[in-house]
C-alpha cells in the first residue's frame, strides 16, 4: 500500500486543487487591477464605478481564498 505524498494534506496536488490555485491567482490580479483602477481614477462618477468593481473583486478573492482553504483541509 502506497502513502499519498503529502499526508498532511493529500488533497494537495490533485486537478481541483490546481484549479483553485489558478482561479485564486486570476482573483487576485483581478483585484490588484482593480485597485490600481480605483486609486488611478479622480473623477466622481468614475471613482464610485471604481470602487464598486473594487469591492466585487475584494468579494471574489475572499472567495477563491475560502475555497482554496476549504480543499486543503478536506472538509
């Protein structure tokens, strides 16, 4: 019988978690993008759109983090 090779965590390593990484990477340049928009912008209208994809992006990395988590303590 063969051990997993992290028995720590033999979740690691498999497709769904490898997805998760590559989705919580997109996420996060995602919102680093966004910030830089936010923070780029001077006009009202403009900052207010900013600022509410800003908080989208915020919500979707707080997201993929919690899912990346989530595999890897097996729950």
């Amino acid at each position: 019988m063969s051990l997993p090779e992290n028995p720590e965590n033999p979740r690691e390593d498999t497709e769904a978690h490898d997805s998760a990484l590559r989705r919580l990477d997109a996420a996060r340049t995602d919102q680093r993008q966004k910030s830089e928009a936010h923070d780029a912008t001077h006009d009202p209208v403009e900052e207010r759109e900013a600022a509410t994809d800003l908080a989208e992006a915020n919500e979707e990395l707080a997201a993929r983090e919690a899912w990346v988590k989530w595999i890897e303590r097996g729950y």
